[in-house]
C-alpha cells in the first residue's frame, strides 16, 4: 500500500513556517495558518529549532517533559491532550479493523488456517453423528490427502462435480492415497469459507446429509483450499468418507 498520500498531507505547511500543518496541530498545539502562534515576534518553526515552546513562554520540554517548572504536568499530558492522542489511536485502531474486516476469509486462507477451517468442519460432522445416536468418524490421514488431491485437481482443471473432465473420480483419488476401502463417500463445497455453514449446507441437501450420517462410514478426511477458479477468487472443499477393506 502505497503512503504517497499521508507523506504530501504531512508535509503541507499553510503558513510557511517551516513546521507542517500536522506537526502544528497534533504535537506543539499551534496555529497552522498562523506562523507566529503566540505573537512574540518569532515564527513557530524558528522557535522549535531553538527548543523553545512556540506556543507560549517557556520551552519545549514544557510540552513532553514532567519538572518542577510546568508542575509536573507537560502540556502534551493535560486532560484535553490526553483526551485528543486516546481518541486518535481509536480512530487509527478502527479504520484497521475495518480494512482487516473489509478482506474475506480468503485473503487469510494459509495452509495453517485452512488445515484448522477443515478440523472444525469434522467436529460438527462428528457432533451431527452423535445427535443421530451414530460413533463419530476418525481423521484418517489417506482421507486427508486424497480430499486434497481432489481440490487441488479442480482448480487446476477449472471443474467443480465428483467427476472431472478426465473421468477421474472419488475412486481414483483414494487409490492414489492408497486408501483401501470397502465402502466410501465425497462431499464437495464451493464458496464457503465458514465451517458451520458448509456443513449446515451440506445437511440442507438429501445426497450430502446421506453421507453425513451414513452408519458404514469409519474414516474421514477433509480439504479446504482457495485459489482463482473462473477468473474469480474462491474456496473449494471436499469431505472424503471410508470403512477399510478388511482382509
């Protein structure tokens, strides 16, 4: 982000007095239209290279600095001071929280965070199992990979559906995880960066909700991942299910 901005509005110097209109108004408290802010003959900039306080007698250690001289109270510590640097830093502490807030989820989406998005879409999978008096499901680390495989391959190939352009579908990502299986499931997303509402989605839609609940199921593993697809910034997810092939 570029400062050109801030760096010409800090510069501005309405009176010529070789102190900017910003330094005057929120470190000496002098008058930026005015050079000679308490008329003693010598313009505020001049007074400021000399240490002295050009707003007024004494000098600038008068403004920042307690001693027996300003009563221990510096000017840039009185209540209207104070009260004018607090309400500066909540406004430079809102206008971050807005730009922070104004990004989606995705401009935050790491490894890391997405690896945790996933973790929690299996909790409240687990948490709807046992509502419906089913054992939850464990994380199996093939079923991660192949999940992973799967969004990876979509967004490479611009597709969302459980079979790509090549034919390739959930039985050819878990035999490349080397996942075993007798029986298994997939459920995909797309555009959702919360948790709670992949999942609210997933049990609104009869097909998804099956495998949500599917008593066979033993395994599952998650993806979560964002990246351009259609020219578009987006999140893809894919939900794998198995039981083991028992030999």
């Amino acid at each position: 982000m570029s400062n050109k901005g801030d760096n010409k509005r800090n510069s501005v110097d309405s009176d010529h007095d070789g102190l900017s209109d910003w330094e005057e108004s929120h470190i000496y408290g002098t008058d930026p239209h005015d050079e000679d802010t308490d008329d003693d003959g010598m313009e505020d900039g001049e007074e400021v290279m000399l240490g002295r306080n050009p707003n007024g007698l004494g000098y600038l250690r008068d403004l920042f600095i307690p001693h027996a001289g300003n009563g221990y109270r510096p000017e840039s510590l009185r209540p209207g001071r104070v009260l004018f640097h607090a309400a500066a830093a909540l406004a430079v502490k809102s206008v971050m929280v807005v730009f922070v807030m104004s990004y989606p989820l995705t401009a935050w989406l790491t490894p890391d965070v997405a690896a945790e998005q996933g973790r929690k879409i299996i909790l409240l999978t687990n948490d709807l199992r046992r509502s419906e008096s089913l054992p939850a499901l464990s994380v199996n680390s093939k079923l991660d990979q192949a999940a992973f495989a799967k969004v990876q391959d979509m967004f490479l190939k611009q597709y969302f559906a459980h079979t790509g352009v090549d034919g390739r579908g959930l039985e050819y990502f878990l035999r490349q995880a080397d996942y075993d299986y007798s029986v298994s499931g997939e459920n995909l997303a797309m555009g959702f960066s919360d948790p709670a509402e992949v999942v609210e989605a997933w049990k609104d839609s009869p097909t998804h909700y099956a495998n949500l609940v599917d008593k066979d199921y033993q395994d599952i593993g998650v993806a979560m991942a964002d990246d351009i697809f259609e020219g578009e910034n987006t999140v893809l997810i894919a939900q794998y299910f198995g039981r083991p092939r028992r030999v």
